[in-house]
C-alpha cells in the first residue's frame, strides 16, 4: 500500500511527548502519530455506526428487546 504524507502543526509540548517516546522506544514519530490517528478514526467510526443504528432504530416500527431476555452466546 502506498504511504501518503500530511503535514501537521502541534504545539512544543506535543512534539516533546512524541520526540521522547520515539527516542526511548526506538519507534518513529510517524509511527506513533499513525497509530494515533488510526485509533481516533476507528473510535469515531464506531462511534457513528452505533450512532446510525440507533438512529435507524428509532425510526423503524421494531420493538426493544429487554435486556434480561437477551440470549448471550456461551
């Protein structure tokens, strides 16, 4: 997969946090701002689906299950 670049701008504090943990841990800054950011975007896009499927939910006719009658897996 080809890798793209994006230019940032943080403030001096940040850049200190991922120069130190890139030093002590012998991983790149883009590394850890990648990991960063896939994490952020995996956060928010579940966030929206659970946030569209309750949306989608509440604008059908199904009725709610109980939790209590929920027949979990073993």
């Amino acid at each position: 997969m080809a890798k793209q670049q994006i230019n940032v701008r943080v403030d001096d504090d940040l850049e200190r946090r991922i120069t130190h943990l890139s030093e002590r841990t012998g991983r790149t800054k883009s590394f850890y701002v990648t990991e960063a950011i896939e994490a952020f975007l995996n956060d928010h896009e579940d966030y929206f689906l659970a946030k569209d499927a309750i949306d989608e939910f509440r604008q059908s006719d199904d009725s709610a299950i109980a939790l209590e009658d929920v027949q979990w897996p073993s």
